[in-house]
C-alpha cells in the first residue's frame, strides 16, 4: 500500500469556493480520491473536498514560504 500525504479529512463545515480546474488536474484530483478512499477505508464523497487539505499540506511543506513566512514576521515584528 502507497503512503498518500493526505490521510482522513476532518468533517468541518465546508465554505463555498470556485475554482477552475483543467480536465487533466480534474481527473488526476477524482483518481486522487479513489486511492485515498480505498487506503483510509472512507471514500470520499467529494474529491473537492480535497482540494483544501492538499493546499495545506503544500504550503507547510514549502521550505521557500516557510522561510518567506519567518523572514515577514520576524521583519513586521521588528519594526
């Protein structure tokens, strides 16, 4: 079994947002959730839903933002 970066997703309350997808990234995000449905033994009933988790897990693994991050507020708290 494949080790996914996203495990179970919380069941919060969801907040309307649009966002345009290509077809590929829409395909690979329904393929995304098929896997992830069958490793947590939930399937998803949304792949959209995944969409906030998957930009989470990005930005706190970012090293780059994370550095970005630190230098601003290191820099606003200073001045």
């Amino acid at each position: 079994m494949s080790k996914l970066k996203l495990g179970h997703l919380p069941d919060d309350k969801p907040v309307k947002v649009t966002v345009e997808l290509s077809a590929s990234v829409h395909r690979d995000l329904v393929a995304y959730a098929e896997v992830l449905g069958r490793e947590t033994g939930q399937p998803v009933a949304d792949p959209i839903r995944l969409v906030v988790p998957m930009l989470e897990r990005f930005m706190a693994t970012d090293r780059a933002f994370a550095k970005a991050r630190r230098a601003k507020k290191s820099s606003t708290s200073t001045t």
